[in-house]
C-alpha cells in the first residue's frame, strides 16, 4: 500500500491543470515575471533572438549536482524536473501507450510540454492573476477524492510518510489554476460560436448528421409457404388482412406476438432502437418513410411479408434539431479553441527566448 501510495503521491504532487494529468506544472520562478523580451540586433551571433530556439550542448559543472536542460526567458528547467514528469508518467502509464518507451524516448517528448507550460505561467505572472487559497483548497479536495482519501488530513499523513509536503502539493495547485485562468482568459473567452456557424455546419453535414440519428420500430413477418407464386400471394394476402385487423384497433403488439414468424414476436415484434445504417438499406428506407405511428403497407422482402410499424425516430427538426445544434456548437467550440490555443502558444513562443541544452 505505501510503494503504490508514493507513486500515486508523486503523481498528484506532479498534476497540472492546462496539461496532461501526467504532465508535471513547474515551479514559480523565482524573482518578479520576466519583462517580454523585444527583438534587436544580436550583439554576438552566438546570443538567442526572440522567437529563435537554440541547442546547445548540456553543460556538467563541478559540485553541480543538478543541472540545466532548457532556459526559457531566463527561467531555468532542470533536470530533475524533466526526470519526475517521466517518473509520473510510468506511474499512471504502467500498461498504457508509450510505457515500452525509455527515459531518453519520453524526455524528447516531455521537454517541449515544460517548456510550454513554463511559457504559461510566465505569461499568468505578467497577467497577474492570482488564486484565492479557497480555490486551491476546492480543488485539492476534488483531486483527492481520486485516490479514496476520505479527508484533507487523512491525504495529509500519507502525503508525510512519503516524504512529500502539503506546501509542494498545494503550491502545484495553485500553479495548475493559474494556468487555467490565464487559458481561460487569453483563449477560452476570445472564442465563440455564431448560429449562421452552426446552420452553415448542418447543411454541409446533413447526410452525416442523419446517420447518426436513432429510430425504433416493430414489424410482423409473414413467411410464405412455399417458393411459388402461389404461396408467395397468399402470404402477401395474409400479411395485408393482419394490418386490416390493427388499423381497425387491433393491438400490434399482440398481433405480432401471434402471427409474426420472427424471433422477435415474443417481444410483439420489437426491433428495439436502431441506428440508420444498422438494417439493410431497402428495409430501413421502408421503415424511415413512415411517420411515428404509422403502419406501412406489406414489404416483401427474401424472408416474406413485414408489416412495419415505425415507434419514433430522431430527426434534424424540432427537438431533435435542438440538441443537434449544441452538439455542434460544442464541435465548433472545441476546433476554435484548439486553434486559438496553438495560434497562442505559437504568438508566445515568438516573443521568447529559448536554449535547449540536451
């Protein structure tokens, strides 16, 4: 219980708000937030220009036991800190996507994710935005309740036992909030979505839209007694005489149960919810004609005569309109926000100054 805890602790301590659950948020640098830096003239060719990403080889220094993998506008990211990322992505990944990877593998990925989010919080500190210590309490609560924690002083000694503090855990945190707030007020507010937007996407999607709409239908099937013309006339008259007896206010669901030769007569012909797409095309078309109540004249198909009776079904009008189109507005929202995300970052990006040293 106390070796699988100290992963999970250190998987939580390492949690982030704006990134990946796996995915470490890095420490508040140390000082007042770094001024954006403006493009000039280089005074040396060797000296990194906004906007300009350089690598250079990783300095070892004598007594230096923890050294420097990445600046970013003077911020350092360190070594152990690109190490604990990858140590809680093993942990919450045992059996997952990339856990065959080694640590050089997932160092190459993980450090460009640092980098972002050290961009992020430079930016939440140039933003001043703040977090109230009730938010970080709220959300510390939330976070623990993942790992069958019942209370704060409960998670509290664990956390102790495992050589980690509540300061660190509450100080990743609040770091993770500001992250949000400053996503949330650089991208999230400065995306929206209009109606012409949502009309537009129906019409160029009508035919995909409708295939994932549902219907429910019953039907009775009539089998002919042989494989003549005769017999197949005779079930076509059957069929024809039952649907006589329900439009006279017989009940469907009876009749079925006591004439339809189907596997489904025992449920009083219920073919249950479909997706369009899921009955063969001319059956289904059949069906999809018919309004909600409706009962359809005989349908002969390779296994004999049906009666159909359509139950309900979705469709691009009314309600089901309505909840179509905030489907879609979320859709929307969701490749607008993306985009604005990445045009950000890139935007930030550009104004930095970035050495990568492995």
């Amino acid at each position: 219980m106390r070796r699988a805890f100290r992963v999970v602790a250190l998987a939580l301590a390492l949690g982030g708000c704006a990134v990946p659950s796996w995915m470490p948020l890095i420490g508040k640098p140390k000082g007042p937030p770094p001024p954006a830096p403006v493009a000039g003239k280089p005074l040396s060719p060797d000296m990194p220009m906004p906007g300009d990403v350089r690598v250079r080889p990783p300095e070892h220094e004598e007594g230096v036991s923890d050294r420097v993998v990445a600046v970013v506008n003077n911020d350092a990211i360190t070594l152990s800190e690109l190490q604990e990322s990858i140590v809680a992505y093993r942990a919450e990944n045992r059996q997952g996507r990339g856990a065959g990877l080694s640590d050089d593998e997932l160092a190459k990925q993980f450090l460009p994710k640092l980098i972002n989010n050290r961009l992020q919080l430079q930016e939440a500190d140039r933003e001043k935005i703040i977090v109230e210590d009730q938010e970080v309490s709220e959300e510390l609560l939330e976070r623990i309740k993942i790992y069958n924690t019942k209370t704060l002083e409960e998670f509290e000694k664990l956390v102790r036992e495992q050589g980690i503090t509540m300061e660190s855990i509450k100080k990743r945190v609040r770091e993770g909030l500001r992250v949000q707030k400053v996503v949330r007020r650089k991208v999230a507010l400065r995306v929206s979505v209009t109606d012409t937007e949502i009309v537009q996407y129906v019409e160029e999607n009508r035919q995909k839209l409708e295939t994932g709409l549902s219907y429910h239908a019953r039907h009775i099937l009539v089998v002919p007694d042989g494989d003549n013309d005769a017999a197949w006339e005779g079930a076509r008259i059957r069929a024809d005489m039952l649907r006589e007896q329900i439009l006279a206010g017989g009940d469907f669901v009876a009749v079925a149960q006591q004439n339809s030769k189907d596997a489904s007569a025992k449920d009083g012909g219920d073919l249950g919810t479909l997706k369009r797409g899921e009955l063969a095309q001319d059956i289904e078309t059949e069906i999809l004609r018919l309004e909600p109540g409706q009962i359809s004249r005989p349908y002969r198909s390779s296994l004999g005569y049906h009666v159909f009776r359509l139950e309900s079904k979705d469709s691009l009008e009314g309600d089901g309109l309505v909840r179509v189109k905030q489907q879609i507005r979320e859709i929307l929202f969701r490749q607008k926000y993306e985009a604005r995300l990445e045009a950000w970052l890139k935007e930030i990006k550009q104004r930095a100054i970035i050495e990568v040293r492995m």
